[in-house]
C-alpha cells in the first residue's frame, strides 16, 4: 500500500521547546490566557489557547509558531494537538501575545513579528515584564503597524483594555473588571461569599427581631 504524501507528513505537537524560561514570564501568559478563556466563556465560536503550535501552510510543517497566547474568532473551542489552519475553515489567529523574557533574542523576535504579518494576524502584542515594556501592533490595510501610543489602547478584536502604569501592565475586561491571576479571583470569590454569608445572616437576625415584635417580615 503506498501512502499519499499528505499521510506521510507529521506536524509535530511539540517544539521541544519550554513553554517559559521563567516564574514571571510562566506567571504572565497564564494570566493572559486564563483571563481571555473567562471572558470568552459563553462564546462557543472563541477558541483561546496558550503555547499551542499554529501551522497555517497545509504540507508545511516547517512553517510553525507557537504564540505565547492566541485568540481565533470563528472556531468552536476544544482539545487540539496544533492548530492546523486548514482545518479549521482556514482561519488564522486574530490575535496573538508574546511574553519576553531575557533568553528572547532581537532576531527572533523579528521573525514572529514576520511570520504574523504574513499569515493574517489582526493584533499582535508584545510584553517584557522585565524592562516593563509593553508594545503592540494593529493591521492596517495591508500590513502590522505599530501602535503609537498603548496606554488606555482598547483591542478593536478582544475590546479590552491596557494601562501601563510606572510598576505594570493592567488589562481590563470591557465590563471594568481587571483581568487577575486565579489565586485572586479566588479569594475575591471567597471574599464576595462571605459577604453574602454576612448579608444572610444580617437578614435572619432581622427577621426575627420583626417576629419577637409581632411582626411578620413576609408581609414587608
């Protein structure tokens, strides 16, 4: 039996390569990944994934990247192994986040940069928590171009919205809410219950203050 060439072809799932060279690099594309996945929740046709191959040239596998962080519009979420942009209607990322740390080279960087003009990114932003450098690009008729002035910057895809302020980068979902990591958003959790816990029990001591008096707080 002879195999097509297309059965013979392998698209990797792994570069071999970590998915950060450190705690603060790991700890920023979490966040940036987990917070898009909550705000995207409810959209089925979202598809957000971190440290995930993007190959957009069927029977090239040669020709990869694996984006830090990355939104597509347009594809149903789910497990994948790569995202192989042929199979999925042929849709690229519409945005994509690199975090840098000190092993990142000028030359590689370049090189991305290249790679997503070429195939159809919309948005790409770049973050060096180490300097506190925070840049990014928008597609214009034809080409990224750099975005002049990033503070208070709301993404025309995501619609959220960056601050640079003198210690760090903030990013706000459009309701307001500022994008935090999961010990956060879990102990503000933990907090907003037990305000609520507080609040119930404020109102059964009330209620039965009202019925020592005769009162019925049913009828209120």
């Amino acid at each position: 039996m002879t195999l097509s060439v297309e059965q013979t072809i392998v698209y990797p799932d792994s570069d071999g390569q970590p998915m950060a060279d450190n705690t603060q690099q790991f700890r920023w594309i979490v966040l940036i990944k987990e917070n898009l996945e909550l705000l995207f929740a409810e959209q089925p046709d979202v598809f957000v994934a971190g440290d995930l191959l993007w190959y957009p040239v069927e029977g090239h596998p040669e020709i990869r990247v694996a984006p830090d962080a990355m939104v597509v519009f347009g594809r149903p979420k789910g497990d994948r192994g790569s995202y192989r942009q042929w199979q999925e209607d042929n849709i690229a990322p519409q945005v994509v986040f690199e975090i840098l740390s000190p092993g990142n080279r000028l030359k590689e960087m370049t090189k991305k940069q290249q790679f997503y003009d070429r195939y159809g990114v919309e948005e790409y932003y770049i973050y060096d928590p180490d300097r506190h450098d925070f840049n990014g690009l928008y597609r214009g008729e034809e080409t990224l171009t750099v975005i002049e002035d990033l503070h208070n910057w709301t993404s025309p895809r995501l619609e959220i919205r960056f601050t640079l302020t003198p210690e760090t980068l903030e990013i706000y979902r459009p309701d307001g809410r500022k994008f935090l990591s999961m010990l956060e958003l879990d102990q503000r959790a933990e907090q907003e219950s037990q305000r609520a816990e507080q609040e119930y029990q404020r109102a059964e001591r009330l209620a039965e203050k009202l019925k020592t008096l005769g009162i019925d707080p049913d009828q209120l």
